[in-house]
C-alpha cells in the first residue's frame, strides 16, 4: 500500500518552542484531511497547543513523532476541549513515538475505535500530582483490539493508564507512577496486563466493575509479572471520583469484576494491602443498576512474591479508619485481604463459603490473608485462608487481530 507521508516541519522559535497559531491550525487541519491509509510525522520540538487534536471515521492511520521527550505536544494553555488529542469512530489507528503533557482533561482519549495502538507515547502533568489535573492519561474507551505498550503515564487524578468498557486489550511494557492508579481495567472484557511497571501511585493495577455504564460486565482478565511497588502516595483524586476511596498504599485491586488471574506478580512496599478483593458494597455507594453484579467472583491469585515494610495501614480517610478501628492489624498487615461481602447463593446453611465462589490463592511467597467480614460489621475478622487454599481457573491469552 502506498502511504502518503504528511509532515509538521515549522520554524524554530528560541528554544524548539513553536509559534502556538500555526502548530495549531496546520496539526488540526493534516487530523481532518488525511486520507485513509496516510502517516502523520511530527518533527522533534515542542508544540504549543490551545485547543484539542481531534480525528474522527479514520482507517489505517499512523500519527509518529521523532521519539518520547523529543516530540512534545503541550496543551498547557488549553483553552478549547476536554482532551488533548481525542480519536474516535476509526479503525487500525497507531500513536507512537511522542510526548502530550499538561491537557485541561485527558491526554489522550479514543473512542469506538477497532484496531488502536499506543505504543511508545508519554502523558504527563508536569507540575505534579493534584487534583486538578485531568483524569486520564491513555484513555481508550469502548475500544476494540486495544494494544498500549513502551509507554509512560504521570500524575493523572484518576488513572494514568486506563481501559474502559473495551475487549482484547493488551497493556505491556508501560510504566506508571505518581498518578492516583496506575493501570485501571474499567468494564473491560480480555485483557492481559503484563510486565509493566506501577510506583509511587495511589493504587498500582486495579481492575474494577463499575454500575450506570453501557459495557456491563467485564471480566476474563491476567494480571501478570508486572513489578507493583511503593504504591504509597497520597490520594490526591477529586471527591466523588471511585478512586478517591482507593486506599494509600494499595499494590492491586480487584472490585466486582470476575474471572481474574492474578500471577507471578512482583507484589512490594505497598504499605496498606497487597491485593484486594471487594464487593462494590464496600465504597459505600448506593447502587441504581438492576442489571450490575456487584461481587467479585472466580478470582485466582497464585505465585506471586509478596513483601513490605513492617509498618501500619495508611491512616487516611474513611479507608485508613476502618483499618485503624476496625481491623487493627497493628504492623502486621496481612498481604491478601478480601471484604468477605458475599452473594448469599455462595453460602452453605451454615454460613461457609461454596467453593463455586471460586477465590482461589495458591502458592504466593510470603502470601497472608484476612477475611474482614465487612458484611458483618468486622465481627469475625479471620486469618484463615484454608477454605480458599486452593487452585483455580486459569484466563486464557488475549490475541488481538492487530500487531
């Protein structure tokens, strides 16, 4: 195939800064008429942007810098749109090979697009973690054959890496630190989240189930030989968002989503949980959809190293009480900890769990566990893992029909 090359090559302006009008007008103006099949190449430099980069019904697009850090795309003084760059409604769609910083809300959203490839891009907030920060960094949402990889996300207030009611989505080789998660799997069905790296974020991975959305369930997720460590920093999300309820010092969180896989992880340094496993009823929040599951189901957790610091639970917030006053485990935090907030149609008469629960934890170095009884008020707290000692259903590899 032949592939028209149209490329962005604009005078200097005192240090690789460009004149903000011109960037502008000639970037939007090469989005709206390249022709299917075409490469958008952006040369090294800054570019200063006011307004969001916006493509719509393209196919077989690739849109490449000259490398992370060295094409940078600023939307510092944005003044028109809610995201950065926004794609949607195409197909086979690549962004590689740069940087977009500072957006007034998402760095980088795509939407209901088949075939979207993020591979080697950085999205960051350059003065740092605050609430005011736009909520996503990569956000690909009702997507199809999602690949994310070699890239970086900073100080995002809700996910830095995040993928929302999508299937078949590979998330590999990215790192993601100071935002408030790391990686959120949001409503997503087959995803494998492999060998990436999460610091220094509020959550580290989560995969979570959320009610009110279009994509109802998600599910059939790996989680596995990512490095997830010191996710201790303050949580600094908006109030109201879900993820400000996530605690500080949280490595991966599993909430209402079922068949999940969690394995061979690299699970360190989170001061308050290793793993969690939570029912929706858990943030609190009064549910409105009749058709949402609220529990998590057949979760395997298996042959993951487990360590930290002997130190206390975070203190913070309405999450950092509850271990304050109602578990108080002191240093001793166990590493696995689940709700215990179970659908009555997994008891037996006597109040023990089924096996068709299907939470499953098997061979973790260093592995501990607490079931909390959240359901109870936290009156039969327990240490006991022996009814979930087991192993479980193993997810299948996610293929996509991309490369």
């Amino acid at each position: 195939m032949n592939r028209v090359i149209l490329s962005v090559c604009l005078l200097v302006v005192g240090t690789s800064a460009f004149a903000q009008k011109d960037v502008q007008k000639k970037l939007q103006t090469q989005f709206i008429e390249a022709e299917n099949g075409s490469v958008i190449e952006l040369e090294e430099g800054t570019f200063y942007l006011d307004a969001s980069l916006s493509m719509d019904d393209k196919k077989n697009i690739t849109i490449k810098g000259k490398g992370m850090n060295k094409t940078i795309l600023s939307f510092k003084g944005q003044i028109s749109g809610a995201e950065g760059i926004k794609i949607t409604d195409g197909s086979n769609i690549v962004l590689q090979d740069l940087t977009v910083q500072d957006a007034k809300g998402d760095c980088v959203k795509t939407q209901k697009v088949d075939g979207m490839v993020f591979r080697n891009v950085k999205v960051e907030w350059t003065d740092g973690p605050d609430k005011n920060n736009g909520g996503y960094g990569l956000y690909p949402v009702q997507c199809k054959n999602v690949l994310i990889e070699g890239c970086e996300a900073v100080a995002a207030s809700d996910a830095g890496i995040y993928v929302g009611q999508s299937q078949y989505v590979i998330v590999r080789n990215n790192k993601a630190y100071e935002n408030v998660a790391g990686i959120e799997i949001e409503n997503t069905l087959h995803a494998d989240v492999y060998e990436n790296e999460a610091v220094n974020n509020v959550g580290g991975i989560l995969v979570f189930d959320l009610p009110g959305l279009i994509q109802k369930k998600g599910g059939h997720v790996r989680v596995f030989n990512n490095n997830v460590h010191d996710n201790n920093h303050l949580n600094f999300a908006p109030k109201g968002n879900i993820v400000a309820k996530v605690p500080q010092g949280t490595g991966i969180m599993v909430l209402a989503t079922n068949n999940v896989e969690i394995f061979d992880n690299k699970i360190i340094n989170n001061r308050t949980v290793g793993t969690a496993l939570v029912s929706y009823y858990i943030a609190e929040i009064p549910i409105k959809d009749k058709e949402y599951y609220p529990y998590p189901t057949n979760i395997y957790i298996h042959d993951n190293f487990y360590e930290r610091k002997h130190e206390h639970a975070t203190m913070k917030g309405r999450m950092g009480k509850m271990y304050r006053f109602k578990l108080k485990f002191g240093k001793d935090v166990p590493f696995i900890q689940y709700d215990g907030i179970i659908d009555s149609k997994f008891k037996n008469a006597d109040g023990s769990i089924k096996s068709e629960l299907g939470i499953c934890i098997f061979n973790n170095k260093n592995q501990s566990f607490v079931n909390m009884d959240a359901e109870n008020g936290f009156k039969n707290i327990s240490r006991d893992m022996k009814s979930f000692e087991r192993e479980g259903t193993k997810q299948e590899e996610v293929v996509l029909s991309i490369k």
